[in-house]
C-alpha cells in the first residue's frame, strides 16, 4: 500500500492512494468466503455455494462494499494526523481482480496564512458616555420593580391603563348569563377580554355598560373566542400601578446604602462599565475589520460552511433568549447570501486570531477552562459539575476553548492596538466578542438583528461536530441475510 500527498490549493490537499492486485485480490476472496456463510440460497448448503453463483448474484455489491472498507481503512492511516474540513471528495477507479487499485481523496485544510503588522494597529475607540437622562432610565425602571397595586379610593372613573375589577354578563336571547365575576380587566389592552376596555373607560365603581364585544383568540372561555356578542359589564373595583417615589428609605429597600445619591452613583457606575465594555466590543470589531483589509488569502468553503452554521445557531439562540420560537425563523435568499458573507468575515477573523495566538505564544489553559465552567455555573445556579457535563457530553469542549482562545487574542490584540477616540454609539449589550458575534455586528443586514449570546453559553450548542471519514455509498443489491 503506498501513497502521496499532493498541495493543489492554499486549501486543498490530494492524497493519491495504490493498493496492489495482490491485496485486492485477497479481499475479495476474504469477502467471498464470508458470504458464502452468510447467504441461503436454494439447492446449496451453507458456506458450499459456488463462487460464480455468488459472483453472478452479488459480485457487484461485494466489489463495492470492499472498495469502500478499503478507502476508508486507508484513508483513516493516512490522515490519522491531518486535520481537515468538510466531507472529503473521493475519485476512484473500478475494483477488479487481478489489477491494482487506484483512488484519490481530496480534502480541505485550514491554509498557512502569515499575519503580519497586527500590533500597534490604529483603531476607532467610540467614547462611552453616561448621561443625566440615562441614569434617570436606569432609577425609573429600578423603581417600577417596586410597583404595587393600589386600590382606588376616589370615585373618579376607569382610565385607560387602569385595572377593574368587573362582573361580565352576557346577554343572549333576551336573558342575562353571568359569566364572569371578581374578573380583573387590564383596560391597557387585555390579553383575555380584548375589547372591554372601550365599555371600561369612564365608569365610575358601581356603574354598568352595555356594548357589544368581539372577543380575541385568547378569551377566558372557550365559548367567547372569537365571537362577537351583548355583553354588559359592572366595575366593582378600580385599581392602578403605583411607582414610589425615589427618597432614601427606597434606596435602602432596593439596597443601595447612603439613600438617593449613592444609588444614582452606583447606577452611574454600573452603566459607566456597560458602556466602555460595549465599546470596547466595537473596537475588537472595528480590529478585525482592520486585520482583514490588510490581509488577502483564500478560505475554504468547508470553513465558512461551518461558520454559517455556528452564525445561524448564535441567531437561533437569541431569538429564543428573546421569547421567539427559533423553528420560526425563515431567511430569503438576500438574508441568506448576506449571512453567508458574515460567515466568510468570521472564518477569515478566525484564521487570523489562530495565526496570532501561534506566533505569540497565546494558550488556553484547564486552569482557564474551570474558571469559565465556574463562571458559567454562577450565572446559571447550577453546580459546576453540570456545566462541565455539559460540555463533555456534547463534545463542545474544543469549540469552548477555540471561542476563549479568540477572546483572548482579541483582548491581546486591543491592548496592543492604538485606540482613536471617536463619538460613542448607543449599545444596549455588551456581550463577549467571538468571531460569529463579530460577523454579525461587522455590517447592516437584513437579517434578524439581534445581540451576540455570550460565547459560553452558546458553546454546547454549537459545538463543531465530530470529522467524519470518507465512505462509499453503496447502492448495490443488498445481502441476503
């Protein structure tokens, strides 16, 4: 057996393999025999049937399935230490007694790309600032988790954004029917007694109206979805959402110690540190975007393949981070070549962030993958030995380490890099950076936007799936068993 290896691209490589008519011939042979123990024929016992009864019926099927089991177990020798992308392509000539057999296996390799110039280089920085009015956002919305509802106690009527109490009867065939009583109605716009609200507003507590309604999809009863009906309704009760007022025994409640001022301080402090890391987000990107301007190199389609792939799992896991059912995304062809390009953006990026970490020297270590399951567990509650299943039981542990050893150079990279200060930008997020996450705030798209889920918790998701070998298909008369 012999073969050699030929570079015919910057990602392709050919391995040209020769197996000896001798060695064919004897597993041919090898397979025969053991067919003929297999198969049940009539008028021949077990393991006494001819060789040309058996090559007539299954000489086709036997040549095939040999021809695979011997480009699979050769190619397996040969590329035990050879990392490639993708299904690997194989030509093959026909199998026959008596003749060498000749095929060839062409496979995708991540190409030698030489990074160069990529300390010191000059990078927009957007300037975080933190406003009066954003610190005002950051205090109301603290206070409207405080909210409590509070009953009414004027007799001033139902307002829009009011919660009533009500009795709902329903007028049918000239007879009342009681069907709900003691029901509160949001009259903002009720989920389950969509258009009671235009019979709400202006009823003092005591008053009725009668209208008539047409119930949404998702109304209380099933014999209301959908129809139109009289129905008359009574306000037993009023109540509204009350926002304390912020004053230092609030402060404390929300525990902010040093009343008013300390907790604006805090928030300041908090969203301060939000916005410097969003910015510095923008920067990574505005690095990688700099790195890939200057450096020209092919990327195999198996690469950007899989970055597609890792791409459209980050936007799937995001949507579910957002209450939206992931099966329910659709893409057009536009979105999709979009997407396609923001693949090709993150395979290039990571190409050059290997190429970095190589030339310096840059690790992961376990250290720094127990601190990441360690991290990952304290956001989630959960014990770290669940975490760390996880990932060993999803074979994300790879993708885990590739996405840390991104960061990390990317971080290396910034601290190295020289930042202009340009005019901030509103971000609402600042999660870690990977190369997906790049690709999707690099540029505009018509895709779904949405925020980069953090690389760690999108890891056991994503994780590369397992290099598969080449394997001929068969597509012969199957054994009789």
């Amino acid at each position: 057996m012999s073969h050699q290896v030929d570079q015919i691209s910057a990602f392709q490589k050919r391995l040209q393999f020769s197996v000896s008519s001798t060695e064919v011939d004897k597993k041919i042979n090898e397979a025969f025999r053991v067919l003929s123990h297999r198969v049940s024929i009539p008028g021949f016992r077990r393991g006494k049937v001819p060789r040309k009864v058996l090559d007539q019926r299954y000489g086709r099927q036997v040549r095939s399935d040999v021809a695979s089991d011997l480009i699979n177990n050769e190619f397996r020798l040969a590329a035990v230490d050879m990392e490639f992308l993708g299904q690997p392509e194989v030509d093959r000539s026909d199998l026959e007694e008596g003749s060498d057999f000749n095929f060839s296996i062409t496979v995708q390799v991540k190409p030698a790309v030489e990074v160069k110039d990529y300390v010191g280089v000059k990078v927009d920085f957007p300037v975080p600032t933190v406003s009066e009015e954003q610190v005002d956002q950051l205090v109301a919305r603290r206070l409207q988790g405080q909210a409590r509802l509070v009953e009414v106690e004027d007799n001033r009527p139902v307002a829009r954004g009011d919660l009533a109490l009500t009795e709902i009867v329903l007028l049918e065939d000239g007879q009342e029917k009681t069907i709900e009583s003691g029901t509160m109605v949001n009259t903002a716009g009720d989920r389950y007694y969509t258009g009671l609200e235009s019979l709400l507003v202006g009823l003092a507590k005591g008053e009725s109206k009668t209208g008539t309604v047409t119930f949404g999809a998702n109304a209380g009863m099933d014999s209301l979805r959908g129809r139109t009906v009289d129905v008359k309704v009574t306000v037993l009760g009023i109540q509204v959402s009350q926002v304390p007022e912020l004053t230092d025994a609030v402060a404390a409640e929300l525990g902010y110690e040093g009343g008013v001022e300390a907790m604006r301080a805090a928030l300041r402090m908090e969203e301060e540190s939000r916005a410097n890391e969003a910015s510095r987000n923008v920067a990574r990107v505005n690095l990688l975007q700099k790195l890939i301007g200057v450096h020209s190199f092919d990327v195999p389609p198996a690469m950007v393949d899989s970055h597609l792939q890792l791409l459209l799992e980050e936007l799937r896991i995001q949507a579910a981070y957002r209450g939206r059912d992931p099966r329910s995304i659709r893409y057009s062809e536009a979105q999709m070549a979009d997407l396609r390009q923001r693949a090709d953006f993150a395979a290039r990026a990571s190409l050059l962030l290997e190429g970095v970490a190589k030339a310096e020297g840059i690790e992961i270590t376990n250290e720094d993958l127990e601190a990441k399951y360690q991290e990952i567990a304290d956001m989630r509650g959960q014990r770290v030995e669940a975490i760390r299943g996880y990932f060993a039981k999803d074979n994300a542990v790879g993708e885990l380490k590739k996405r840390l050893l991104e960061e990390r150079t990317l971080d290396w990279l910034l601290e190295r890099a020289e930042l202009v200060d340009v005019a901030g930008s509103d971000n609402d997020s600042a999660p870690a950076v990977t190369t997906e996450a790049a690709a999707i705030e690099a540029a505009p798209t018509e895709a779904p936007a949405a925020e980069a889920a953090p690389a760690a918790e999108a890891a056991p998701e994503v994780a590369e799936k397992p290099k598969r070998k080449p394997k001929a298909k068969k597509t012969e008369e199957k054994t009789e068993e």
